[in-house]
C-alpha cells in the first residue's frame, strides 16, 4: 500500500501533466481572468500578462517603494519601515522559488 507522501506525489504528478497539456493546446492556467490579468482561487495564484506572478518579485518591488518613501520622507518612517518588514517577509516567504521569479511563462508547478 502507498504511503500519503507517495499519493500525493502521484496526484500532484498527474494535475501537472494535465495542466502541461492544458496550456500546450493553448488554454490558460488560471480560472478567472484574461489575457491581461487572470487569478486561481484553488491554488491562489496571480498572473499579468500571462507571467506568473511570484510574491517574492511582489516583495521586492514592496522594498523598493518603502524605501524610495523613506528617502523622499513624506510620512512617518515608521510606516514605511513596517512596509519594508512586510516585503521582506514575503521575498523571505518564496525564497526557495527565486529561481522561478523572472521565469517566461505560466509556470504551471
């Protein structure tokens, strides 16, 4: 009898062929959406463009405005400081998909 980690994994095998097949017959990965933005509720997942959004990418362009505030000082720096915690949480969140990032495509994994 299989175990739980060895059916998941052939489960998980499988929607990914499937998907695989799916987007080579020209159908898209997400359920909601358009060519210009499309969304997955199941696997919460974001796409502009037909490019999958990662949240480490999300992060970094989060970073980069609290800093670009921090350096313009417009507001208190507490709150852009808390923006910036909060980006680097999520870079932190999706650092083992980095390679992934700036991948072309709709990453279907």
């Amino acid at each position: 009898m299989a175990s739980m980690t060895e059916r998941k994994a052939e489960i998980s095998g499988r929607v990914a062929a499937e998907a695989r097949r799916a987007l080579e017959a020209g159908m898209v990965p997400w359920t909601i959406g358009n060519r210009l933005v499309g969304y997955d509720p199941l696997k919460r997942r974001l796409w502009i463009g037909g490019q999958r959004l990662h949240h480490g990418v999300t992060g970094i362009a989060l970073a980069g405005t609290a800093v670009a505030q921090l350096a313009i000082r417009r507001r208190p720096a507490r709150i852009d400081l808390a923006w910036a915690f909060a980006a680097g949480a999520l870079v932190a969140h999706d650092w083992k998909d980095r390679a992934l990032w700036f991948k072309r495509g709709a990453q279907l994994d």
